[in-house]
C-alpha cells in the first residue's frame, strides 16, 4: 500500500494574476505543502528529519496543468509516496476542485547529508513504496 495524504488549500489572492487565476508558480508551493503533510501523517516531519542531518532536494519537478484555479477555490491535494529507492524520493499529486481535475504532477527527490552528499534514505521516509 502506498502513503498517501489529502491537503485543503484555499487559494489565496496573493497567488493569482489581476483576472484571479491562480499563478503557475503556485503549484511546486501547493505540491511542497502536501509533502511536508504526508511527511507529518507518518509520524515525522521536515524539523525532526534535518536534526538528523537528512535533507531532500528537488532534482525533477513536473507539472500538468489541465484547468485553472481561481482565487478563493477550495482545493484537495492528494499526495502520494510512489517510489522510494536508494537515494531518491518520488511523489505524485492530483489537485482537484471537487470532481474536477485541475493538475497532475510528480517530483523526485534526492536525499542529502548535511555536507550535500548524497545519502540513503531513511526507513521512516520508505513507507511501503521501496522499490525493489
């Protein structure tokens, strides 16, 4: 089974253009906060991991935006652990507004010391999503 999160997100005025259409930008923020919640929901987070000396960078950022937000939409963010090898984290995420389907995405992760090297993943970030 893999880890999975919802997030709500309220799209805020800060993060649309003057005709109130969420910005693209906005979308690696919105893909970030549902990391950092599913990250939570496994009985971690981003604090605990970088006192340990682990760091995840962004190596790959994808987006696919299929139809816009608007400013004051309510939107469910579903975040899912889809890979976890060695030294790298991938997530995927379906952003939707209702039954609505307004973007896809995936990010693949490198997991780094305190140094930038690279190092293994820890067990508490595997879930259930290694690979073989």
């Amino acid at each position: 089974m893999c880890m999975t999160a919802e997030t709500e997100i309220r799209v805020r005025y800060v993060e649309c253009d003057p005709m109130g259409v969420a910005h693209h930008t906005s979308y690696p923020v919105w893909f970030e906060m549902g990391r950092t919640e599913l990250l939570r929901s496994s009985g971690t987070d981003y604090a605990a991991l970088e006192r340990d000396g682990v760091f995840l960078a962004v190596v790959s950022l994808d987006v696919r935006y299929l139809k816009p937000a608007r400013y004051d939409d309510v939107l469910t963010l579903h975040t899912s652990l889809a890979s976890c090898g060695r030294v790298k984290v991938e997530h995927h995420y379906v952003l939707r507004r209702g039954g609505d389907t307004l973007s896809t995405g995936r990010t693949v992760l490198a997991c780094l010391d305190a140094n930038g090297q690279l190092r293994a993943v820890p067990d508490m970030i595997r879930g259930d999503a290694s690979e073989a």
